[in-house]
C-alpha cells in the first residue's frame, strides 16, 4: 500500500513538472525516475490526476496536436480544398482540358488530311513532270494508307506504271481498282486506260511524252486560230487517257472558248462528268471566268452535291470572284461545320469585316465563334479584336483574342494588352498577355510591366520572355536586374 502511495506521489510530481520545467534548468533532471514507471501507471493514474489530464498523452501529440486539429481538422487542406474560388479554378481546369483535346483530336484529324493530301501532291507533281517512277513509289504509298484518297492513288498508280512498261503490273492495279472500288469514279477511266494498256507492246513513256509535246503545241495554235474546230478535238481528248498535264492544258483552253458547245463541256465537268481533278480545275475556271451564268450553275452544283472537297472548292471560287453574298449564306446556314469554317475564312480573305462582326454577334456556336476570330486576324479587323479581348464574357474566346492581338501587333492591339494587364486579376489571361506581347516582339511593354509588376511569380514569366528576346529594351533591362 505504501508503495503505490508512493507511486501515485512520484506520478502527481510529474504531472506538476513540466511548469516548472519552462523556468527551471535542472528540473528534467528530477522528472528523469518517472519515466520507467509510466506503463505501471496505467492502473490508478487515470483514477487520480494522472497522465490523462493535462500530461502528454492528454493534449499532447495524441490529444490536440497532429493528428487533431492540424492537418486532418482545420488545417490547410480543409478551408483550400473546398473554397468556391478553388472548386471554379478546377472547373475552368476541367473544361480548358476538355477544349485541349478536342482541338488536339481536330489537329490529328488535319495533320492526316495534310499528310494524305502532300502524298497525293508530290505524286502528281511527278506526273506533270513525266517522272513515272517517282509517281509510282508516291501513289504507293497513298494507296497503303487506305484512306480517302485510295481509289485515286491507284489510278493514277496504274497510270504511271503502264508509262514505265510495266504492263503486268499496270493491269493487276486496276484489277484492283475495279474490284475493290466498282462505285470510283475512277473506274471509267481504268477500264479505258486497261484497253490501252493490253494494245501497247512496249515501253511508252519517251513515245508517248514526244506525242504529247507536239499535241500541245497544236492545242495552242487551234485555240488561237480556230477555236470552234478546236472543241471537239478538246473533247475527245479529255475524254480517253491522255496525262495529266495534256489534259489540264486541254480543259483551260476549252474554258477561254466562248461557244456554246465549249461552256456546255466545262460545266458537265464540273458537275462530275470526269475524275476529280479535271472538276477542281473546271470548278475553279467556272468561278474566274465564267459570268453571272456560270456562277449561278456554281450554286447549283453546290446545293445538289453531297461532296464536301467539291463543295469546299466551290466556296473558294465564289470567294475568288467575289461573291461575298452567297459565300455569306454559306457560312450563317451550312450545316457541315467543316465547310461552314470554310465558308468563314473565305470571309475573312476577302475582308469582310462587317459581315464577319454581325455573325459574331448573332451566332451561339463557340466553334464558330472560335473561327470568326481567326478570319478577323486574317482581315486585319484589329478594332473588332480589341473590343471582343475587353468585354469577351467566354473565358476561351477572350483568350483567343488576347492571343491574335499579339499575332496581329500594332500600337492599338499593344495598348489594349497593356491595359487589360493592368486591369485583369486572372492570372491566366495575364500570362496571356505577357505572351502576346512576347510574340508581337513588343519589349518595350513587357519592361514597363516588369517594373511595375508586385507579383514574383509573374514577374518572372516576363523576365524569361524577354531573356529569349533580341532586342536592345530587353537587353538593357536584363543589365538593370544584375545591378
């Protein structure tokens, strides 16, 4: 009994101990015994005034310390995890992802359309040029890709090949033309190219290069002698299997023909009487050359064609004739968003800024809004710009335009990005600017900013743009900072 009297005795010192610990040097010393004891205390400590009052394993680590009211109670990751400003921060986050990848998913989606059509290019190229087995090793390596272009690529494949000799290899090409893609509108010209094929007995390409020569030479005089003699023969040879380059010559002279019968043979063309590329071409002199009448047979290819390249050229020769009414029309009322851009950027090259501003206005589509301001950069319309940067309420389009301020450059667009950093409070937009101002070459400004600037972190985004900067205000102010 006498010894947990003792105990207890020994226990309540402890307890009083650390007060005096705080002034005394060598209390430590005399709390130093307890220490062994303190599992025996388990016992009648918590009955008295033991460890579980205000000792350490009351409010000490295990009580009010850590794991208490720090970091998993009130601590920081409460109040910051579940503020309105964050979860809008993570909101904003959440759709700038959203929009990252569907343009990234769009850039894929152009960067094959380009690379297919760069394949197709340089095969054609070599076409015109008569270098057959350059063409063969390009439509090659179109037709493996099995896109869009393929039926194409093969044709042109065969074509190339029988130049070269290759018979057996030109036949089997558009036996696989013909049975893979019955529907081509390839398979017309296959089938007359097969015919010619199984009549030749050598090599073509140097005999068949010299005719050409010498047919173009006659094309031209006819032309300019006797242009009414000349439109049946024209026919006739853009009809069989003639290249490429005779052929092209062949249509844009029957095009200058002011005949009847001559207009009539473009414009069935056009329409898709022949392989794609004479109707591009037909297309495209229907819109330069022709009147008021061929551009009215323009419209009306268009509203009854399902075909988005064949549409899309037809857009761009109203542009190049400047009809900018129904290149209007398109880009307010087609519904295919990829011609409808189209349509957009055909405003935007040929200056329309008026037109552009009131779609701006008017349409609810931020896709389309999002192509708007590309063709008002392309315009130069650095009023409508600055105006849509200061009152834009959608984040992303405000963005958009903060960033063709810095494409566009000039004293207005400068002064409008400066003001709007002085003003804005989004650290977004600002770092926006700073790389507007970057791109536009503008050191003067982003000096001015960096010496006004509070901030450290934004700070320094503008000290290492104007590190990348040649530039004599840049260098001056990176010499400033090392004084």
């Amino acid at each position: 009994m006498k010894q947990i009297l003792s105990i207890s005795f020994v226990a309540g010192l402890a307890i009083a101990a650390p007060a005096g610990a705080q002034v005394t040097p060598d209390v430590p010393a005399r709390i130093g015994p307890p220490v062994p004891l303190g599992p025996m205390s388990i016992g009648p400590g918590p009955i008295g005034s033991g460890p579980v009052g205000p000792g350490p394993i009351g409010p000490g680590p295990i009580g009010l310390g850590p794991i208490g009211p720090g970091p998993i109670g009130i601590g920081p990751s409460g109040p910051f995890r579940w503020s309105p400003e964050n979860e809008q921060d993570r909101e904003r986050e959440r759709a700038d992802r959203e929009r990252e990848q569907k343009d990234r998913e769009l850039q894929r989606a152009q960067a094959e359309r380009d690379r297919l059509a760069q394949l197709y290019e340089e095969g054609n190229n070599a076409l015109y040029e008569g270098r057959w087995d350059r063409a063969v090793t390009y439509f090659t390596r179109l037709a493996d890709l099995k896109g869009p272009r393929t039926d194409q690529a093969l044709y042109w494949k065969s074509y190339a090949q029988n130049r070269l000799g290759q018979r057996a290899d030109s036949l089997a090409t558009i036996a696989e033309l013909t049975n893979t893609y019955p529907s081509s509108r390839y398979t017309k010209e296959a089938r007359a190219l097969e015919v010619e094929v199984r009549g030749s007995t050598g090599p073509v390409g140097a005999q068949a290069q010299a005719d050409e020569d010498l047919k173009l030479i006659a094309i031209n005089a006819l032309a300019q002698s006797d242009p009414t003699q000349a439109v049946p023969l024209l026919e006739k040879l853009l009809a069989g299997t003639a290249s490429p380059r005779l052929k092209s010559r062949a249509l844009y002279v029957l095009a200058q023909i002011n005949t009847p019968r001559a207009r009539e043979v473009v414009t069935s063309i056009a329409k898709g009487s022949s392989i794609p590329e004479l109707q591009s071409r037909a297309i495209q002199y229907l819109g330069a050359q022709g009147g008021r009448e061929s551009r009215a047979t323009l419209a009306e290819i268009y509203s009854s064609s399902t075909d988005v390249d064949v549409k899309r050229r037809i857009l761009r020769a109203f542009a190049q004739a400047g009809e900018k009414d129904r290149v209007l029309a398109a880009a307010q009322t087609e519904q295919n968003p990829e011609l409808r851009a189209e349509a957009v950027r055909q405003l935007g090259q040929m200056g329309a800024n008026d037109e552009l501003w009131l779609m701006y206005q008017k349409d609810t589509s931020v896709d389309v809004k999002r192509q708007i301001l590309s063709a008002m950069q392309v315009s130069g319309n650095t009023t409508r710009m600055v105006e849509i940067a200061r009152t834009e309420k959608d984040p992303d389009l405000r963005l958009r335009a903060v960033r063709n301020l810095g494409v566009m450059g000039g004293k207005p667009a400068a002064d409008t990005l400066v003001e709007i950093y002085a003003n804005e409070k989004d650290p977004t937009i600002r770092r926006t600017v700073i790389n507007s101002l970057f791109t536009s070459d503008n050191a003067t400004a982003l000096v001015a900013l960096a010496r006004k600037e509070q901030d450290m972190a934004m700070k320094t985004e503008i000290v290492k743009r104007l590190s990348n900067m040649d530039n004599k205000d840049a260098q001056a102010y990176m010499l400033e900072l090392l004084k």
